[in-house]
C-alpha cells in the first residue's frame, strides 16, 4: 500500500506542475491583435515564472507536511519507521499543496499582468 501511496502523491505533484505560469487565460478576443496577444501573453507568463516563488512555496509546504506528519505518527504511537513514513507522506502531501499555491500566484500574475495590457480576461 505504501508504495501505491507513494507513486499516487508523486503524480499529484507531477500534475500540479504542469499549470502555473503557462496558463492561457479565457480572453475577450474581439478587436484584439492576435500576433500582439500572443507577444503579451509570452511575456506576462515569463513575468509570473519570475516572480511568482513557486518553488519556495512547495518547499514550505513539504517541510510543514512533514512536521506535521511526523507529529501524527508520535501521537498515534508508530514505531521509528512508521514515524519516518509518515512525515515523508507529509512533506509529499505538503509540498503538493505548496505547489498548487504556487501555481495559483502564477496564474493570477499572468491574469494581472494582461488585464493591466488592456485585455478583458473572463475567467
């Protein structure tokens, strides 16, 4: 079980890294250059994979998680090995939350950033 566990949660990180700054929003496109969005849409996603720390927030999360992890298994009276699995379930399950906050920052720059081009983003 404890394997399946573990290649569940790596997907779940693998999934949630692919969004983030490379989002395309929904964009009201009528009237707008579509050679000029593209340009804009490029350079606001760069802009979010700038600044965004995205990785530092999937860092505090797998270290929170495997706080808090290993908390659980003291309390719930798990020998050394079941203390050490569960603050690594943690920090895998941690460090997904983090990285699904940090690709929601990601995407809300690159909604921003277009927005403040002039562009009616709809979602």
């Amino acid at each position: 079980m404890s394997k399946l566990f573990t290649v569940s949660c790596i997907t779940l990180v693998s999934l949630l890294g692919c969004a983030g700054a490379d989002v395309r929003p929904l964009v009201d496109m009528k009237g707008v250059n579509q050679s000029a969005y593209e340009n804009d849409l490029k350079e606001c996603q760069a802009y979010a994979k700038d600044q965004s720390g995205m990785g530092e927030t999937a860092a505090k999360g797998a270290g929170a998680g495997a706080v808090v992890g290993g908390l659980l298994g003291l309390v719930t009276g798990g020998n050394k090995t079941g203390i050490v699995q569960t603050a690594g379930a943690g920090a895998v399950i941690g460090g997904a939350g983090g990285a699904f906050s940090g690709n929601q920052a990601q995407e809300a720059v690159v909604k921003r950033c277009l927005s403040g081009r002039g562009y009616k983003v709809l979602n």
